[in-house]
C-alpha cells in the first residue's frame, strides 16, 4: 500500500491533484482510514494515474477520460485516441499557419512601420457578380463541416452524371457571424440551368481578392465594410465567397485566393 504522498512521488502528481481525482471518481483510494481519513493506494493504481496523465497531455478533459476509462472494448479506445490524434494534427496545422501570417505582419511591419498595414492589400472594387446554376447544401453549420456538405455535392454530382465547372462558393444568410452555427449555403457551379438547386443571379458587388489563409478573412471583410461605409453603399443581399484557389489546388495556405462579393445598393 501507498501513501498519498508516496503515490504523489510515484506518479508525479500533487496531492492536491490526488485528491481531487478522488473527490470527482476519477482515481478512488482504494482505503480510506475511518479515523485519520489518510488515503492508501495500491501499487496496480500506478498505471491508471499514469494513463490518466497520459490521456491529459493528448488534450482529453477529465470529463473526456473518465468516459475513456470506462471503455472495455480495445476497438472502441482505439478509435477515441485516433480520433483525438485527428484533432490535435487539425491545431497543429492551424497554428502552422498562424505562425507563417505572424512571419508575413511581422515583415511588413519592419518595413512600414505601420502595424496595420497588412489591411492595405486589399483593393475593393464595383463590378457585376456573373449568374451562376448551383447545386446547393444549406444548413446551419460550423467551418468545420464545409468539407462534409461540399462531399455530398459532389457525391450527387457524379452519381447524376452533372458536367461542373469546379467552382466553389460559400453563401452566408445569417446577420452576424458564428463560426461555430452559421446560416450558410455551401454550393457548386454546374454547366446545366435545369438541373441547378437555384441560380445566383448577376448583381452589383463590391468585391476584393484575399491571399492567404481562410483565418486572414475578416481582414478583408473588415476593408469591404469600410469600403461601403465611405463610398455612400449599404449591403443589398447575403454576401458569398468563391474560392479560386485552395488546398484541393495543392497549394500552400499562404498561396490560397478568395474573391468575396458583396451585393450592394446606393
């Protein structure tokens, strides 16, 4: 039998954390003496808290790993750690791209001095948006389910033998924005009018370019608004993206185009 503080020594936790672990059910002492309250643990307790540490540095909540813990089937474990390993290559991934944006502010703002200057690499323009025969999914959706719906897309548009032009769009209905629960219609240009979801008729946009990373966005959306603002327009519709070049163009995030419109009235 062990101490608390053996225990602590043994698996390099706090007694604090031992404790707490106790308190919630995590890791029960196995004996508890009734007249000094002392906690005892068993050496066979070693290997569950180092597990449970283990499961903390891949990013599991303590929520998460008592779930985990009460998994029987090998199968069933494997596919949680597998599924975890996915999310956490998603963060890297994204803080890979953080970092390179971070480089790019930083080298403009040695040269410039001015630490907002990355916002003057937008030129907004009028011009007419041209129609467009769409295969549609609209739901309300987070960012990171664009890659499922875009999926079923392309899924009918193959099963239905539908001749596309491979461009892309993103149309967003919602007022305000949520990352995580936004009114958006993900859609497909397709060559054929009468096998289209909905056409996007031609309207009169304010429209600028964005190179680089999709988290770079409301830099440019930023520059559109005020844009409008200081020209005399109003907004006159949802506005949509049409993603020129992506990821599926194997091409680095740095090197990613995205043309944004917004439908726009005097």
């Amino acid at each position: 039998m062990l101490t608390i503080g053996q225990m602590s020594k043994a698996c390099s936790v706090t007694v604090k954390t031992l404790r707490h672990y106790d308190k919630i059910g995590l890791l029960r002492a196995c004996e508890v003496d009734r007249f000094t309250g002392y906690r005892y643990y068993s050496e066979d307790q070693i290997g569950r808290m180092l597990l449970i540490d283990r499961l903390k540095r891949y990013g599991f909540s303590l929520s998460d790993i008592q779930g985990l813990m009460q998994i029987s089937d090998p199968g069933e474990m494997e596919r949680q750690l597998k599924r975890q390993r996915f999310r956490l290559e998603r963060e890297l991934e994204h803080l890979q791209i953080t970092i390179r944006e971070l480089n790019t502010h930083l080298d403009d703002f040695e040269r410039t001095g001015d630490v907002m200057s990355y916002q003057n690499q937008y030129e907004v323009v009028l011009k007419q948006s041209e129609e467009k025969a769409l295969l549609t999914e609209r739901h309300n959706m987070s960012v990171e389910e664009f890659g499922t719906y875009y999926s079923r897309i392309f899924q009918k548009i193959v099963q239905d033998q539908i001749e596309s032009t491979g461009v892309t769009l993103a149309i967003y209905h919602d007022d305000e924005f949520d990352a995580a629960h936004s009114d958006v219609e993900l859609a497909v240009e397709i060559t054929d009018r009468e096998k289209a979801d909905c056409i996007l008729e031609s309207r009169l946009c304010a429209t600028t370019i964005h190179r680089g990373a999709y988290s770079g966005l409301p830099d440019a959306y930023g520059k559109v608004f005020a844009w409008l603002k200081a020209e005399g327009y109003q907004l006159d519709g949802a506005p949509f993206e049409i993603y020129l070049k992506t990821a599926f163009d194997k091409l680095p995030p740095e090197e990613w185009e995205t043309e944004i419109y917004f439908p726009v009235k005097r």
